[in-house]
C-alpha cells in the first residue's frame, strides 16, 4: 500500500490543500471521518459503496466522486485494491468549481458523473494513462487549475496556521475577515452553504485528529487546539469519529491505513 501527497502549485495555493495518490489499500469495510474541506476522487482501480450509516442500503461509486463536507462519519465498503487520485478543496474553491453547497444533508458523496458527465470520464482517462504518481497529481493539478479562477474565488478563507492563533472562535475569524459575526453567518450560508462554527469545528478536530497517537497525551493534545479540556475534545471525537480518541487510535493501529490518511479508520464493526 502507497500513498503520495503533493502541495498544489502555487497559483492554487489557497484553494487546493493538497494533491494525493493512493495505491492498493486493501477491501474492507471502513469508517470515513468528517473533514474541513471537500475532496475530489478519481478512482482508475476498485471501488467503494458508500453507506450513510452501517444499516443503510448502499451505493457503489467506479469512476469517482466529490466528498463534500460532511458532521458525522460516513461508512464504505470496498472492493478490489483500491488506485485512487485525490485533490482536497477548500471549501469556497469546491462552491467555485462544480457550484453545489460544500455541505449536504444526504449521506452519499456525489458521483463524478453526475457533477462533470462526460468530462469526468476523459479527466479519468488522463490520470489513468499518466505514467506516474506524480504525473497523475500534476494533471489532476492542471485540470483544476483550467476550471478554477483563484482570484475570482469568494469568501476566502485564512490557512489552518492564522486559525490555531484565532482559537478557532466564530467572532475571532468574523473580525480578520472585517466582518459581525452576523455578516459572516451569512456570507457562509450565500457562498458556501455551511455555517462557520460548523467549519471552526471540523477544522480544530481535523487538526486534533492528526495529532492522536503522537508524543503529546491526550490532555495537552486537547489545549494545544483550543479545546477547554480534554472532557471537549473527547465530545468532538465522539461526534464526528463516533469514538473517543483512543479506540479511534485503536481502530487504526489494528487495520492497514497509511498515516497521511488519518480520516479513513478500518475495521468499523
């Protein structure tokens, strides 16, 4: 199992978090977490059924789909070993580039089919004949790059750093982006369909989530990310992972998952 992470060039940076390409992950059944920014997956191996949640019928997805932003886990089973090639979008960019709320009540991602048609299914035929790893997240870069006007993006956001010093809060993002808390509820609910305090969440467990299983405990990892106490921290696991953050660690030191991917746990029961 490989997976590559590449940043996005510097004209999507901003917009683009990431570029990634994972390879032979095996089949099994898995726990998708909820993450602060859309992802765009292109599938060239295997495939997934998505489940809203472990009882719900399921629907199988070949070619790929947009994962939009999501408040509690999704579940996937999937089949054969897995090539995927993966772009995580900020969420204005995501609004931008196929024009859908970033946040959706359904518990299913959106097919690529249904969001590009047939341009999806040529998108996916370039990556697939691309040579390499690299070469597959450049043209994936490239793709995004000819369908999205960074400087026309609205509603920009700052980077996960600037929002650590703002405590995550809802009034401190308000004042660095010159507006009430008011403006920025309504800005968000316009452009992007989500509330701020709903992405101020996800952004502070995102980054707590990275964090579990390293050299800090759980107690100086919870006020390292602006939460209160530890007692906070484990309220948010348990909301968006559905587990305290040590049977999440558990969960993942049983299964096979690469570190850069800490929002898909294996062996969900």
């Amino acid at each position: 199992m490989e997976m590559q992470i590449m940043p996005p060039p510097a004209r999507l940076r901003g917009q683009v978090r990431a570029l990634w390409v994972l390879r032979g992950w095996p089949a099994g059944r898995y726990q998708g977490l909820p993450k602060p920014y859309a992802e765009l997956i292109v599938s060239l191996a295997g495939s997934h059924c998505w489940y809203s949640d472990p009882g719900a019928a399921g629907l199988r997805f070949e070619e790929g789909w947009l994962t939009p932003l999501q408040a509690a886990p999704r579940y996937a089973e999937t089949a054969g070993e897995l090539h995927l090639v993966g772009a995580r979008l900020e969420p204005a960019a995501c609004a931008q580039l196929f024009g859908v709320a970033v946040q959706r009540g359904l518990g299913y991602p959106i097919p690529l089919a249904a969001l590009l048609g047939g341009e999806g299914r040529r998108l996916r035929e370039q990556l697939y004949e691309a040579p390499t790893a690299r070469r597959k997240m450049e043209t994936l870069a490239a793709w995004i790059g000819e369908h999205l006007d960074p400087e026309a993006v609205r509603c920009r956001l700052p980077e996960r750093a600037r929002l650590a010093d703002l405590n995550w809060r809802v009034d401190a993002l308000a004042g660095e982006l010159s507006l009430s808390p008011r403006g920025l509820r309504k800005r968000f609910a316009v452009e992007l369909g989500l509330s701020p305090k709903l992405w101020l969440q996800l952004g502070r467990f995102d980054a707590a989530l990275r964090g579990v299983g390293g050299a800090a405990g759980l107690a100086e990892l919870a006020v390292r990310h602006g939460y209160a106490d530890q007692a906070h921290m484990n309220s948010d696991f348990r909301r968006f992972c559905g587990q305290a953050p040590g049977e999440y660690l558990r969960l993942r030191n049983e299964g096979e998952a690469p570190p850069a991917a800490p929002h898909f746990v294996p062996k969900v029961r």
